[in-house]
C-alpha cells in the first residue's frame, strides 16, 4: 500500500531584521507552527539560515525556497 500524497500549505512572511545596523527584509518560510528556516538577501545573492545557523549562498528567492523545502522533506 502506499501513501496518498497530503496537500501542506507553506507560509512566506516577510519580516524585518537588523543585520549589521541595517534593517533588512527577510523571508519566514514556515509549515503550521514550525519555522523551516529564513531566506536573507546578501548584497545581490542570498543565503538561507536554519536554526540560527548560515547553511547556502544561493542566487534567488526561489531558489532559497526549493532548498528549506527539500531540508525539511529529508528530515522528515
């Protein structure tokens, strides 16, 4: 028997952090209660933090989501 795929609704938000005495906009990615990670633009590039740790540079927004997605998708 196998599993029916489940529809999981993922949530952006966008918050405002101070990074270097600069507010910067970031990127909340998160499934219900549990936050997936943050997406911080750098400069003209990204990276992505989980758990307070910088884990990727990557080049776009769309990218960074792929990435917690696919972290989230290989812990669970």
């Amino acid at each position: 028997m196998s599993k029916k795929n489940q529809a999981i609704e993922v949530q952006a938000t966008e918050e405002e952090r101070v990074i270097d005495n600069n507010s910067v906009t970031i990127t909340k990615l998160s499934i219900g209660k549990k936050i997936l990670g943050f997406i911080i633009p750098d400069n003209k590039r990204f990276y992505v933090e989980i758990d307070g740790k910088k884990e990727s540079g990557i080049k776009t927004l769309n990218e960074g989501i792929q990435y917690l997605l696919a972290k989230y998708n290989l812990q669970k």
